[in-house]
C-alpha cells in the first residue's frame, strides 16, 4: 500500500492518505499482538511459566536489535528504531511478570534513563542509594539484575564499581553508552539569583568550566546523585541543580540553561550486572580479572595471550589489590567471547601467566546508531 502523489501528479486527498495511515496502525496492532502470542509460545515451550528472567536472553535481544538497524533504511533514525523495538520486547518479555532491574537511584538519574533505554519500560525499576545496594539486591536474588555506572569519556573510571568485582560473584550481562547533557534547573529568574549549585560530584567536575564562567560566585555542593540534587531545589529559589532534563520533569523544574558539559561528546558507560554467563551473541566483549606476583614485566606477560592471539583489547584499569600493600588487580576489557577462538585459547594461555584470571563476564557490544547517511537508501 503506497502513499504520496498519484501518477498524475496531483497530491492525494488528505482522507485518502488518512485512510492508508489507520489501515497501516490495524496491521501494526495485528502484528504486535501476533508477537506477544509467540513470546508466550515460547514460555510454554519451556514447560512452567516461570519468572521473567528465566525467559530473558540479552545474547538474542542483541541480535534482534542488530537486525533492525541492520534493515533500517529510514527516514526514522536508527535510534529511534532501535527505541521503538526495544519496547516491544520488553512489552512482551513482560506479559506475566516484569523484569526488576536495581539501578544506582533515585528516579530521575542517569542510571534509571540507561536502565530504559537496555530494558525499555515495561520492566520493575528499583532506585537504590549506592552501588554495594545494587549489587546485594543482585546478589540476593531480590532483582535480576542491576544497572551501574562503570566510566565517563571525559572524567574517566568510577572505581567503586570495580572494586566491588574483587569480591562478588555476579557478571556483566551487557553494557549500555549513553551520550550525557547536563542542564541547569532552578526556580531562579535568571543566574544572578543562584547562589548555591547542587549535584553530584562528577557532574560537577564535567561542567566546572561553565559553572567558572557564568557562576563564579556560586558554591558548589556534591551530592549522592543530580536527582537527590533537583529534589533539594525544587523548594529553594536560590539554589540551582545540574541534572537531567527526565529529573526536571519529575521535580518540576524549569530548565534555565541546557548542555551545560564543557564536552560536547560526554558520555558515560554502563555495566548490566547478573547472576550467570551469557552465550555469544556473535559481536561480544569481555571483561577479565587478572591478579599475579609482582615483578619486571608481570603485565607484559598478563597481556602478551592477547597479541599472540590477535586480540583487540579495548580498556585496561589497576586497582589497589586487598592482598597486599602496593599490590594491584587488573581489570580489562577485550573483544571477543570467553567460550569461543580465539579468546578462549587466549585465556588458557594467560592463566598459566597469571595467579589469576576471573572472567567477569562475556556480553553483547554496546549498539551504537550509525551516522544518517549509512540509514538512507542507495540513491
């Protein structure tokens, strides 16, 4: 069914093009519903209904998502059609029991909008005061998983997360990047009126820059998060908070200046945390402890595995191991699945080099939209 001018060139009646756009929306509805009946199918095929995250696959959902972008030739951008298909999953995947997913909270964080964007809406989000919280809730089975903050492109690791690896048992599922804007809300008139800034410490330091130029007088307050910043000044006409425009819309403030980050291209990326290894997805990432005796060339023999094996090592951070004094444990980030070649040579290799070599977890890559030009049709 086809829209647009008729062959005459004259346009079409503005009811005629009406009429093909609600027979469009019949046939989208019909679909979506034959899609909720298979995923049901599924469940049954399986045996008793379950929880959700018996049912949960992030290794498919990958592949699901890279199809799309993979098929999509515009005008909607990839993502936004990446967005769309991502609620119909999980509308599905939620049909009997929601997904419930602990992120670093409250609402209104940067952490709840990564949580949306991986898992869409339809899942059970519980904000939580600290990273240690999300990983116990994890751990204790109370959610099935949990979404936390890992590094900033222009402030750099967020160790706490790391080091909770040191002494857990759980995974990394997937990881999410997000592009990061901060804005400043405030009941304030105008910047003469603000005296104090609150948010958390790194957002702080991502706009230190503006807040030096146009706020120079203002004192700076680190908080727990930049939703716990807005809740402060929702009542407090001379204080202002660098958050998110989501948390402006909850705290019902007004955005005075938005994208206030000195860089335009800060982002920030996420780690999905679970219970169990994933299977690959075709297009995966791994993240590795490794720990060993201390010495001249200890990490060149930690990493020479990967450059005999070919492999691309994507990030490598040190952490003050609980050994010892002035020891360290490794964590690294390599392309490729621990349970196929040529990683999983790779890492027989290194654990003969090293006291050890934990894989934290073996997951999907982070799906990053393509430029506009690769989304259109061949001219």
């Amino acid at each position: 069914m086809g829209t647009g001018s008729k062959k005459t060139g004259q346009p079409v009646p503005l009811g005629e093009v009406r009429a093909q756009i609600d027979a469009l929306d019949a046939r989208i509805q019909g679909l979506i519903s034959d899609r909720a009946r298979l995923a049901l199918t599924v469940r049954e095929s399986k045996g008793s209904p379950g929880h959700a995250v018996d049912y949960y696959r992030p290794e498919r959902e990958a592949e699901v998502l890279r199809a799309v972008q993979e098929r999509n030739k515009g005008p909607i951008s990839d993502a936004e059609m990446l967005r769309l298909f991502r609620e119909i999953m999980s509308v599905c995947l939620a049909q009997q029991e929601p997904l419930k997913i602990a992120y670093l909270g409250p609402e209104g964080t940067f952490t709840q909008q990564a949580v949306n964007r991986h898992f869409g809406h339809s899942v059970q989000a519980l904000g939580l005061a600290s990273i240690d919280d999300v990983f116990q809730q994890v751990e204790s089975t109370e959610a099935d998983f949990g979404v936390v903050p890992v590094e900033n492109s222009n402030q750099g690791i967020v160790s706490h997360t790391l080091d909770r690896f040191v002494d857990s048992d759980l995974k990394v599922c997937g990881e999410i990047q997000m592009a990061i804007h901060h804005n400043l809300l405030t009941q304030a008139p105008d910047l003469a009126g603000i005296e104090r800034v609150y948010s958390h410490q790194q957002s702080l330091s991502q706009c230190k820059a503006w807040i030096r130029q146009h706020l120079p007088g203002a004192e700076c307050i680190a908080v727990s998060s930049n939703a716990e910043a807005a809740r402060r000044v929702r009542h407090a006409p001379d204080g202002a908070a660098i958050s998110s425009k989501s948390a402006a819309d909850i705290y019902g403030l007004p955005v005075l200046y938005a994208r206030i980050e000195d860089q335009p291209d800060n982002a920030t990326r996420f780690l999905v945390i679970g219970r169990q290894l994933l299977a690959p997805s075709g297009d995966d990432k791994t993240s590795l402890l490794l720990a060993g005796e201390e010495g001249p060339g200890a990490l060149h023999s930690f990493l020479d595995p990967l450059a005999r094996h070919a492999l691309n090592m994507t990030r490598i951070e040190s952490r003050p191991s609980s050994v010892a004094a002035w020891s360290y444990v490794f964590f690294i980030d390599v392309e490729g699945h621990a349970e196929t070649e040529p990683l999983k040579s790779a890492l027989r290799d290194m654990q003969n080099a090293t006291s050890l070599t934990r894989v934290l977890g073996s997951y999907p890559k982070a799906i990053v939209s393509r430029p506009a030009a690769a989304q259109m049709p061949d001219s």
